[in-house]
C-alpha cells in the first residue's frame, strides 16, 4: 500500500498540472475588463467605443461575420488596421468579439 500512495500522488499532480493551464484561463477571462482593453487597444481608432466611427469604421450593429471580426483582430488590415493576433489570446479575442456583438449604439 506505500507503494500504491506515491503512485497516486504522482497521477494528482499531473492531473493538476494538465488542468491548470485551463483554469488559469478561465480566471484570466473572469478578471478581464474588455471595456478596458477595447478602450485601450481598438478605442483610437473605433470611437465612442465602438459606436461611431473614427480612424476606423463604427463597429456597433455591424453585418460583418464573428470569422470576419476575428480575423481583422487577429491579422488586421493594411494599412490602417494593426494586427493583434500576437497581442491577444483566444480568451480576449473572443471578449473582443463578443463585446461587439453586444454594443448598443447609445452608451
């Protein structure tokens, strides 16, 4: 039974370790403020967050596809649009996304 006790501490550890980098995620994704982060990385060129263009076009109420969004975030547009793709994580691409499917054109 020693024997058996080492065994079983070896697979919990590696069990946790398998699953820590998921959790690690979602509490990344609880702690995030997209509003922050759009803000701070989108809101210089897509005014009023969003809501009314700038530099960029208006975001709030577009007809463009969550592939189409996800893609210009990722790989962005010449020559205006940087891309963010090395700057962000599927977690925050997806708050991204998600954020803009929800804007309202009135904050």
């Amino acid at each position: 039974m020693t024997v058996m006790r080492p065994a079983l501490m070896a697979c919990a550890l590696v069990a946790a370790f398998v699953h820590a980098p998921a959790r690690a995620e979602e509490a990344q994704q609880a702690s995030l403020n997209v509003q922050q982060l759009f803000a701070t990385s989108c809101g210089w060129c897509h005014q009023s967050g969003g809501r009314s263009a700038g530099r960029g076009p208006k975001l709030a109420g577009t007809d463009k596809s969550d592939e189409y969004i996800i893609n210009q975030i990722k790989k962005g547009k010449p020559p205006g649009m940087p891309s963010f793709g090395g700057s962000f994580n599927d977690a925050q691409i997806g708050a991204i996304l998600s954020y803009i499917r929800n804007l309202k054109d009135e904050p």
